[in-house]
C-alpha cells in the first residue's frame, strides 16, 4: 500500500453518495459543454478553411455554418467554466489527499491553466467577429482549440497522477517546482484523445440540434446542418467506440477485474454503450437527410448526448474508486457528521441553481434566434429612412 497524507480531521458533511451524484451530475454537464466548445472549435476550422477556397453556394453556406457556430462558443465557455467548478470542488472533498499532491507535483501547469483559458476565451470573440463578417479565422480557431486540448492535456495528466503515488515521491525528487508533466501513465493518451474524438461526436449532434431548433435560419442552412451534422457525429462516435475500448484495455488487471465484476460498474458501461448506439443511429438518420432536422431527432440527439455523458462518468468514477482502493485508498471510509437541515437547503439551491442556468441557455438561445431577425429589421429601417430622404 501507497502513503497518502492524512485526511482532514473534519468530517464530511454530507454523506459520499451524496457527493459522488453531484460531481456526476456537474461533471457530466461540464463535459457537454467542453465536448461542444472543442469540437464547434473544429467544425469552425473546417467551415471556415474550406469556404475560403472557393466562391459559390456552397461556400456561402459554409460561411454561414462558421459563423453560427462561432458566435454561439463564447457563451458555450461560460459553461464550461460555471459547469467546471463543482465538480472540482467535490472531487477535492472526496479525493483531496490523492488531488492537492497530484496539483502541486505538475503545480506549474495546473497554475497556468488561468493564463490559458483566459487567452482561449479573448480568442474565441476574436473568431466569433471574423467570422462574422466572412473573413479568415481558422487559424484564430486553430490556436484556440491547440490552447483547449493543453488545458485538456493537464486535466487528463493530473487526473490520471492523482492514481498514482507509487510515482509522487520520485516526481518531486526530480524537480519540487512542478514543472514536469508525467509521460510514463499508459492510461493518460487514451483517455485525453477519447475525450477530444467526443467533442467531435457532440459538435455533430449539436449541429443536429440547432437544425432543429433554429427557426430563425433559412431552410437550406438547416438543412445543410442536419446533414453535415449527421456524417460528423457518424465519423467521430465509430473512431470514439474504438478509442473507448483502448481505454479499458490499457487499465490495470485489476480496475478490469472491477469494472467487469460489479454489477453497478456494468450497468453504467452497457447504459453507455446503448446511449451511444442510439446516437450513432440518430446520425446516421440526419446523415442521409435533405431537409432540416425536426424537433423529435434534435430533442433525442440532444438528451441523448446529456444521458450519454452522465453514464460515461459514471463508468469514469469506477475506474477511479477501482484505482484508488487496489492502492489504500477507500472513499467509503470517511468520517461523516451530517447537517441535514444544511444538505436540504443545500440541494434546494443547487436545483434553483440548475434552473436559472437552463432559463439563462434559453435567453441566450432566443437572443441569438432573433439577432438576424433584429438585424434584418434594422436594414430595412435604414433603407426606409435613407429612400424618404432622397425623395425629400
């Protein structure tokens, strides 16, 4: 067994199931939201790099796509980072010891990880204006998505470190100041590169989605959402299947051993890969499809995806208790001094909480419907008022 530093005397407040269902619940929002910034990042790239080698209809499609991606990322990074902080707050109750010594050995990067995301961030409203007006911003997007997968990179290193203790000890020996990232964890590659491949996965059913929902854009850019939507998320969720079976398969014996014994582990790894069965379905469908996509598949697509991602974490927290215990670690032994008058109105806020986020989407959803509408509105008021005044 592995030393880890001692627990903080305070007992826990809450008890650890009640902990792990919020992390999952946080953490599978934060991962929507981060899959659909990374992967509307790469759609935008692609968008945009292609529409600028040619003038045609197509082109001018392609720009639009790029640009309604585009303007939607900025707000999409404010939920990324809302949704980032909960569940790095109640991994740090329920994991502490394992997590601050894995965030001080790679204290360097976990700290520049501010620097990063605020130069993504000014990035993003920089591709957001560009494209816009139909200029080049893949390579604005280019470095934006470079700076998310590092960001990407250090979460994953230092996740995957805080399983780890056999390696702290010669991690700090070799430098104190943080500096270096660990290389040597097989697990690390697969489960970062899994989680790039699904931003591309949900950017397609996003695209789906706002085929879908978006009333305010013509029927060929719907149309043209649904379809090239559909053949993203077919691509991206058939090379995700494969990379998530990488992932199982460089575990140690005994996270396998777990993971395929206990039945609670195996329901949320089959929910997953049914959920992931029903999207690559529903891709498939808009795939094929010449017309916009209707509310019934961009609904399904997009709660699938939320469902998908909740199981996916789920299974996540299995590999991690799994690791942890085989090295001395057990989560469930913990001292718990429960305030349940505390927790009561703890859970009322955090529901009103969750529900003035989704009332905040669907402000931010209408705002962004009505602009061309708005915008269309302000033209023919100035056409309006520039005619009567040559008339005059």
């Amino acid at each position: 067994m592995f030393p880890f530093p001692v627990a903080d005397p305070i007992p826990l407040p809450a008890p650890v199931w009640l902990f792990k269902v919020l992390n999952i619940v946080t953490l599978g929002l934060h991962f929507v939201a981060l899959q659909m910034l990374l992967g509307g990042l790469l759609g935008v790239i692609g968008l945009n790099f292609l529409a600028r080698l040619q003038s045609n209809t197509l082109s001018d499609m392609r720009h639009q796509a790029a640009a309604a991606l585009a303007k939607r990322l900025p707000i999409v990074m404010t939920y990324v980072i809302n949704f980032g902080v909960p569940p790095l707050l109640f991994t740090q109750v329920l994991y502490g010891q394992a997590l601050y010594t894995s965030s001080v050995l790679i204290g360097f990067w976990w700290m520049a990880v501010i620097a990063l995301l605020t130069v993504c961030y000014w990035l993003l409203y920089k591709v957001a204006d560009r494209t816009a007006a139909h200029q080049s911003a893949w390579t604005l997007a280019l470095v934006a998505y470079g700076i998310a997968a590092l960001i990407g990179r250090i979460y994953s290193a230092n996740m995957t470190l805080m399983l780890r203790p056999e390696d702290w000890t010669q991690m700090y020996a070799n430098s104190a100041l943080g500096v270096y990232i660990p290389t040597n964890d097989p697990t690390t590659n697969p489960r970062w590169l899994f989680m790039l491949i699904s931003g591309f996965a949900v950017s397609g059913l996003w695209m789906i989605w706002i085929s879908a929902t978006t009333s305010s854009f013509s029927q060929d850019l719907r149309a043209f959402f649904n379809r090239l939507g559909g053949q993203i998320a077919v691509v991206a969720i058939a090379a995700q299947l494969g990379l998530a079976m990488w992932v199982f398969a460089v575990q140690p014996d005994v996270v396998k051993t777990g993971l395929t014994t206990d039945t609670l582990y195996q329901i949320y790894g089959y929910a997953w890969l049914a959920l992931t069965a029903g999207l690559l379905g529903i891709a498939a469908y808009s795939a094929f499809q010449k017309a916009q996509a209707n509310l019934v598949v961009g609904w399904g697509a997009a709660a699938g995806v939320l469902l998908t991602m909740l199981a996916m974490v789920a299974y996540r927290d299995g590999i991690r208790d799994i690791t942890l215990f085989s090295k001395g670690f057990d989560v469930w032994n913990r001292q718990i001094v429960t305030n349940w008058s505390v927790v009561g109105l703890f859970l009322a806020l955090f529901v009103v909480g969750l529900g003035v986020v989704g009332w905040l989407i669907s402000v931010a959803v209408r705002a962004k419907d009505n602009a061309p509408q708005v915008e269309d509105m302000t033209r023919e008021t100035v056409s309006k008022t520039a005619i009567e005044g040559v008339n005059q």
